[in-house]
C-alpha cells in the first residue's frame, strides 16, 4: 500500500507493537498499513461520516483485516472504550478541534493506557502544543513536510516522566537556550516548536517567511482603520512580526 508522505511520516512514529486508534480515519489507510508492517497488533478506526465510514469498512474486508482492526462510528474518542490503545493519532483537522477531542477524551478517561498521541493539525499547532504542555504530555518529536503545495506538522508526545527526565521544564528550557543571548520566549517556542526551531529546514524557513507576509497583510488592513483597537492590534503584529523575522535571521541555512 502506497501512502501519503504525511500518512507516512504518521507510520514512522508509531511504536512497534502498538494498540492503535486513528481518529477520523478516513478510508483507513493508516492502521491498514499499520497492522499490515508489523507497527500495529490491532487497530481502531473512528470515522463520524458515513461514506468515509463504509469505504473504511471496504478496505478493511477487502484487506482481510477484520479480526485485527475494528471500523466504528463515532465522535472523536467515544470510539475507544478505556484501556484500549496505546497510541492514538488524529490528523488532517485544525489543532482547536483536536485539542477539543482530546479534552473530551481526558474527561471520560479515554486517554488512560496511552503511551504515545500522534497530531497531525492542519492549523493551529500552537494551540495543541499549549494543550500538551497543561496536560502532562512532553513532545519528543516535531516534523515539518511539504507535499502537494501543503505544509504538513506532526507532533510526537508522551506522558511526562521525572524519571526519565521527560518533561516539558526540560524540553522547553533546552530550546529556550538555542536562541543563545537572547533566549527564545515560551510564547515563540509554543508558535514555532521547540524542536523544529532548533532543527529548521528549507520548510521551515518557507513557512514562517509566508507567515510574515500574511501578517504584513493583516497590519496593512488595519491601518486602514481608525479605531484604537485597530492600532493597538496594528503594534501587536508588528512586534510578532519583528520577534519572526530576528529569529529566522539568527538560525542556521545550512541544515537539511
């Protein structure tokens, strides 16, 4: 089976062995693959729409796969019934809603067991690192793609462990001290990730050039206003914008 690049770098990071869930899983083209190298011993797949839902259920029969991975109806995590997985992936949705996923998981215990969350946002990845780092989960890794003219980010976590010295005090304190002198703001490591800012890429850099452009736009429209919001939000993305620009300016070009 020939997946995405994004479905397989979502592959790559699943640990061997794993009880998957992919919620929104679409046609079922990841725990198919999953189950099928060896990544996965079982898997749930969690589709709300119907025409998803049944050519989910196609591929599966067709697969012969109908022992090992389950196709079920449902929103978000009300698919798993506690203890079930290990892992979970959600990807191809903007980080709001997956974080919303996410939450309503953590209330009705559904995240009890998991050992790994693999989030895939369309947009919105701050907002999915905020939420890792209030709920006790530590990234271990970021990857940053483009294909097909689309940037895709895939976040790796898991539950923080003192132990092991898993945490996000550790993790964040790292990266603040890459930016050297001037070590980066929470703020910019949440916004640009604290391991892509310290492992930039030509994709990196492209993202984060369109961004700045984008908000050049944003200020540019609101100078046209006269309201004092409208200024104040003005300086705002002003400020964003320089912060962006200082720290693209001081990371290294030369890395792949």
């Amino acid at each position: 089976m020939k997946l995405s690049q994004r479905l397989g770098l979502l592959l790559e990071q699943i640990p061997q062995g794993s009880k998957l869930a992919d919620i929104g899983s679409d046609h079922a083209l990841l725990p198919l693959a999953a189950v099928q190298t060896g990544r996965a011993v079982s898997a749930v797949a969690g589709e709300v729409n119907p025409g998803p839902l049944r050519a989910a259920q196609k591929a599966v029969q067709d697969a012969g796969l109908t022992k090992r991975i389950s196709v079920r109806q449902g929103d978000g995590l009300e698919v798993l019934r506690p203890e079930e997985a290990d892992c979970i992936t959600i990807a191809g949705m903007g980080g709001a809603l997956i974080a919303s996923i996410l939450n309503r998981g953590l209330l009705e215990g559904k995240l009890g067991g998991v050992r790994t969350l693999l989030l895939q946002p369309n947009v919105g990845e701050d907002i999915l690192r905020r939420w890792l780092l209030d709920n006790g989960w530590v990234l271990t890794a970021e990857a940053l793609l483009e294909e097909d003219g689309k940037r895709y980010e895939v976040l790796t976590a898991v539950p923080e462990d003192p132990e092991a010295g898993l945490t996000n005090e550790s993790l964040y304190a790292e990266a603040a001290k890459a930016g050297g002198e001037r070590p980066y703001r929470m703020e910019t490591l949440l916004n640009m990730g604290p391991w892509l800012i310290r492992q930039p890429g030509p994709v990196f850099f492209a993202k984060w050039q369109d961004e700045i452009s984008k908000l050049e736009r944003i200020r540019q429209s609101l100078s046209r206003s006269e309201l004092e919001s409208a200024e104040s939000k003005r300086s705002e993305i002003g400020e964003l914008i320089q912060e962006i620009t200082e720290v693209l300016a001081c990371l290294p070009k030369d890395k792949p």
